[in-house]
C-alpha cells in the first residue's frame, strides 16, 4: 500500500538570517544548504536563498532573506529601520530569525543584536510566534556562557561547529540548526500551535511552570502584583516588567520545538537570567 502523500507548504513563512557580516552568513547557509547565493557588491544584503525542509509531516521550500547590520549604527539602526510601519508586514511574514556571529564577537553586541530582534517583533505583532537562533560560526572563545547569554534574551544559542549529540542524546551543530527549524509552523494557515502554551504537565506551560512561580514571587517582592494599585507602582517599573514578560514569552515560543530535557534546562536559565535582571 502507498504511503500517504507529504503535504506541500506552498508558501510558507520566511527565515530572517541577520549578520554583521556577509562571510558569516556564507558560511552557515554552506553548511546548511550546501549552497551560497551569488553576491551583488560583495554582500548578500537583500538578497534571498531557500532551505528546503523534508520531514514525515511536510515538505517546504523556505525563503531565506539575508540582511547585514550597517557599519554605522549596527543594531540600532537596523532595528529602528524595522519599526517603520511599512517593515511590519515583513516581518510579520517571518516564521525564524536567525543571527550568525563570529564566536569572538563582543558579549554586549551580541546581547544588543538579540534585543534589536525582539524589539522589531514586538513592534510588529505582540502575538507572533516562531524560533529564534543565535548561531556562531568558528572556533568558540572559551569564558563566555553564551547560552546563557542567547537564552536569557529567548533565543536558542547553537554552536554550528559542534558535531555529534550532546550529553542528553540531542542533536548538536548544524543538525540542530535544521532540527529546530523543522519544528517551525512555517503555514500561516495551521493553527494548531495557536493554545500550546495553554498545555499542561510535560506541555511547555508545564515545563515553565515552576520558574513562572518564581518570578511570580520576585514580582510580589517589587510590588508589582496585579493587586497593587496603579498608583502605587512606578511607570519605568511597569516598561520593565512588560518587557522582562514578553522575554519570558519570547523564552517559552524558542523552547516550543525543543526535546525535553533541553527545554527544561533552557526553561531554568531563561527565568534566572531575567530574575538577575530584576536583581532578586
């Protein structure tokens, strides 16, 4: 008897690959594809690749859009750029951002960059939901926890030098690059995702639940309960504490496609380091 036919994702969601340098980029999509697009000048800003993705579920030619952060201005500019109104409904077609930096980057531009991203989403749609990835590319500088680091901001931090399964028996390097974009809901159309942080138990609503309490708790400490009364709390403490949620969100939608015991530990060092944030 056949096996059933793989349904075709005739236009899915895009992935957004942001570097400061156009080699970075080269070199992942290589390592990804197995091909790089032809330049134009020398960068690969604007321009456009494809990932073909082939799972058991679907098939999907997915559009890779390349950007490059300005020499001037960087991640500020860049993401004031992407606040304009007439960039939202780019990026609201994205379903992946994924930002390609060299391992020896500084630690505070790479947290900028992240923080540029976030901010470009929530600008555009509050709601969206999808996968973001930090991936470096070359030889790793030893000193900086740099999973700590891409995950306290939501973002999932993979080595793409990495080879082989980690501890938990879960993909490392490129393979797991593609394994958490495959887990993407690339079809606009597929509302199947739409309550799956409503789950409970192993759902990731339960795989969060424990660090949610937490900071549950350090909000209590600061008085920033829902019971407090709204003239009893400070406007520059409510900013924070709206933006340190939506990172928890950001946190809980990146952990989505992972397997379970590197969700939970990517779910314990999200909340620690927004719980450092809030200096509890």
């Amino acid at each position: 008897m056949p096996s059933p036919k793989v349904p075709i994702i005739e236009n899915p969601r895009r992935i957004l690959a942001l570097s400061a340098k156009t080699e970075s980029l080269l070199l992942l999509l290589k390592d990804l594809t197995g091909e790089t697009p032809q330049l134009i000048d020398g960068s690969v800003a604007g321009l456009s690749h494809v990932l073909k993705l082939r799972t058991a579920y679907y098939e999907a030619d997915v559009p890779v859009w390349l950007d490059v952060l300005p020499e001037e201005g960087g991640a500020r500019e860049w993401g004031d750029a992407f606040c304009e109104v007439e960039a939202g409904e780019v990026v609201r077609a994205v379903g992946a951002w994924v930002w390609v930096f060299e391992a020896g980057e500084c630690e505070d531009d790479v947290r900028d960059v992240l923080r540029a991203i976030r901010r470009v989403i929530l600008n555009a749609d509050e709601g969206w939901e999808g996968t973001l990835l930090a991936v470096s590319v070359g030889k790793l500088v030893k000193g900086v926890e740099w999973e700590d680091l891409c995950a306290e901001e939501g973002f999932e931090f993979v080595d793409s030098k990495a080879s082989g399964k980690d501890e938990y028996g879960e993909e490392r390097g490129i393979a797991r690059v593609r394994s958490a974009l495959e887990v993407t809901a690339w079809d606009d159309d597929d509302d199947d995702d739409g309550g799956r942080f409503e789950e409970e138990g192993d759902g990731v609503r339960g795989v969060f639940a424990p660090e949610t309490d937490e900071m549950e708790r350090a909000l209590g400490a600061l008085g920033l309960r829902d019971e407090e009364a709204p003239g009893e709390v400070d406007e520059q403490d409510v900013a924070e504490l709206e933006m340190l949620m939506a990172r928890l969100q950001a946190a809980k939608d990146t952990a989505a496609g992972m397997p379970d015991a590197e969700r939970r530990r990517f779910a314990a060092r999200a909340v620690e380091g927004l719980l450092r944030d809030l200096e509890i």
